[in-house]
C-alpha cells in the first residue's frame, strides 16, 4: 500500500480570481507544497536527500490537473498525495484536492531524481532512484 500524505489547506481572498474561485495556478503551487509533505511525512527532509543521495533536485518534466469542482474564499481543503507510479529515474505523484468531502481536483506531478552531469556542471542528468526511498514511498 502507498504511503500517503495529508495536507490541509484553507482557501484565501487573495487565491481567488475574479469570479470567486481559486486561480487555477494556485494549485500547482499546492501541488508543490504537498510533495514536500510527503517527503517529509516519510521522513525524508529535502535537505538531508541531497546531502545523503547526491541529488540536486527532484525537477518537475510533467504536471497536469483535472478540475471536478471548483473552491473558494473560506473553504478548507484536504490535499491527499502519494507516489502513484516509480520508474527506474522517475516518480508520477498524484495529489487529490477534497472539498466538503468532495474530489475537487486531481492533479499528477512527473518528477526526475536528478544530479549534475558528470562532464557538464550545468546540466542534470536522471539517476537511478535508490531503493530506500522507493521503501519509504511506497
């Protein structure tokens, strides 16, 4: 079964567009900040991943929503995430925005375990992800 990680989220004036709905962006940077939960909540700090697994970064390469229903000012969130696919150098998270108890968003996160190129310092090159974090994540 899949480690998941709960968020919780209060919607603000300022997340809102015009028509009184959340901005759609304001998802992703949801999305982000829920990912950095997960890690966290299986006792991975971000600092300590890079220090331990030589990685610079987990950078995002795909990220896609589908809005069910939509949010606004006052509503309290419960974001769900988890890792829902692994691949030898990539991991798909899926993150699930409940509303009222209510799917309202689902969104999906393709991120790279990623270092520096061995031969070029500025670019990244996909590593292998090691199995610990697989058995934390999983």
């Amino acid at each position: 079964m899949a480690h998941i990680a709960t968020s919780r989220r209060k919607v603000e004036w300022g997340d809102c567009d015009p028509a009184d709905i959340v901005f759609y962006p304001n998802y992703f940077r949801w999305f982000d900040a829920a990912a950095h939960n997960l890690f966290s909540s299986a006792g991975l700090d971000w600092a300590d991943i890079f220090t331990r697994f030589g990685v610079i970064g987990l950078p995002l390469v795909d990220a896609g929503a589908r809005f069910v229903t939509p949010s606004t000012y006052g509503d309290e969130l419960i974001i769900e995430s988890q890792v829902s696919q692994f691949h030898s150098k990539v991991l798909v998270l899926t993150h699930q925005i409940i509303n009222g108890g209510k799917l309202a968003v689902e969104g999906t996160e393709k991120r790279v375990w990623a270092g520096r190129h061995p031969e070029d310092e500025k670019r990244l090159q996909a590593l292998p992800i090691p199995g610990e974090i697989r058995d934390l994540l999983s």
